[in-house]
C-alpha cells in the first residue's frame, strides 16, 4: 500500500477540479445491489450514481468487495439483487444488453491480460475490428493515436513479453481506450507493478482524468485519490461505509473503521 503522487516537477499537476461533472441522469447507477458467493455476501445494499466525467476512488481493505462491485458493472460478475443501469441500459442476462454495455464501458485489471502471441498493436485492434466493426486501417490508427497517448507508440510492433510492467499496463489502458468507451473501470492498476512503474501509470490515468473521462478507480494509491477524484467510498464487509471529498475524506472522515483504515495506510 503506497502513497504515490506525482508532483508538480514529475508531471503536470492535476487541477482540482479540471473538468466540470455532469450534472444530468447518473452514467452508472446502482440502486440496492447485492452479490453473494454462495453462503458469502459478499456486496450488502450497494446504491451508487456515477455521473458523466466523475471521477470516484474506491478503497477499503482486501476481501471487502471492492473489485467485485466493479466487475459487476459490465457484468464479469453477476449481482442476484437489485438494479444495475449503464447508459441508460438495465444489465440483465440478456447477452445483447450485456455485448452493448461492454462496448461503452472499458476496464483496465491488475494483470494486463494482453495476448502474448499477439503484437502490441494486434491486442489494440482486435476488439475494435471484430467488436465493433471498424476497418483494420482505422482500427490501427485510432491504435496508434492512443498508443502515442500513452507514450509508447514506439513498442507497436513488439509482444507484450518484450515490454516490463509499466508497458504493458499502458499498453491495456490504451486497448480500452480504442473501443471508445463512456466510462473506464480501473481495479487496482498499480498494484502488480514495481514501485518505478507505478508513477507512469498514474500518469497516464491523471492525464484521462484531465481529459473528463468517467472513472471508477479500485486502488490504495491515496496520493491519487487525494489529487484526481471527486468523490472517494470507502468499502468494508460488503458495504460502503463512508463516502466523501478527498479533502474531507482524509481530513475529516467520520466512520471509525475509515479513521482505522486511514491510520494504517497514510504515513
């Protein structure tokens, strides 16, 4: 559990608030979801609105379901109970609304899960040229446009094992983002890296952030948190427990258990 932030001679400091939050009908709204494994409940009552280019950190400690809420959006996991609406859309076990949501909704995992046989540049267009049907010539550049984004435009023609971590991790921001998605899921990007290539990745996502991507971000990196959300919740047992401004988030949390949480992680 790291702490990392860039600062203003490591990169462009983020402003506040760089882009205003839509203040319309929630992107993602989830209204009394629950998740079991079997006999574990493992996601209580969960109700959350996430507008266009809000940005939301979600932390807590392992096991208490903050991956698994995440998941669930683009349904990598089933939820038994209550609503999950994406864009307008109910996701229900009707596969055609699930195939639509996944096209709007781009995830980045802890492992990269790039084809290894595949080119850097293969794994970028593969979804947009069988996914959403766009011509291999505009999938490739619409591919190189992000991977330029993403500093490392100069790898398309390699495999992922040619790239270190940081790499490859940039590399699967940038697949996401050729499917041109409304809202990116990030669950715990960081969290597989050396601390060197943390900062690089970071970067990357504060410059989507700038940008006014939507963001549900799962991560530890409260140096992130403090300088790029606009909201942070704070998950335990299944539930979220506090949820709040960075600044009074970490200044002034309210529930014990986030002040233990806090305690532990800041230093």
């Amino acid at each position: 559990m790291t702490d990392t932030v860039p600062t203003p001679t490591d990169a462009e400091t983020p402003p506040t608030d760089p882009v205003q939050v839509d203040q319309n009908e929630a992107v993602i709204k989830i209204i009394g979801m629950h998740k079991w494994f079997g006999d574990f409940h493992v996601l209580n009552d969960i109700h959350l609105d996430v507008r266009a280019k809000e940005r939301i950190v979600i932390c807590g400690p392992s096991g208490s379901g903050k991956s698994t809420l995440i998941r669930c959006i683009n349904r990598l996991e089933e939820h038994q109970r209550g609503k999950i609406i994406v864009d307008g859309i109910e996701l229900t076990n009707n596969l055609k609304k699930i195939e639509k949501i996944r096209e709007e909704v781009g995830m980045v995992f802890q492992h990269f899960n790039l084809f290894p046989h595949l080119t850097i540049l293969e794994n970028l267009t593969l979804g947009p040229i069988w996914v959403r049907r766009v011509p291999k010539k505009e999938a490739e550049e619409t591919a190189m446009y992000y991977l330029e984004k993403v500093h490392i435009a100069e790898q398309a023609r390699k495999f992922p094992g040619q790239l270190s971590g940081g790499q490859q991790q940039r590399v699967a921001v940038a697949r996401s983002l050729c499917m041109k998605p409304k809202v990116m899921l990030f669950d715990e990007p960081t969290s597989a890296l050396d601390p060197e290539m943390v900062k690089e990745v970071l970067d990357v996502m504060i410059s989507l952030a700038r940008e006014g991507m939507t963001m549900i971000v799962v991560t530890h990196e409260m140096g992130f948190a403090k300088s790029v959300a606009h909201r942070v919740l704070f998950m335990d047992f299944g539930k979220i427990v506090e949820e709040n401004t960075p600044d009074e988030f970490f200044d002034n949390p309210q529930h014990e258990r986030t002040k233990l949480f806090l305690s532990q992680i800041l230093h």
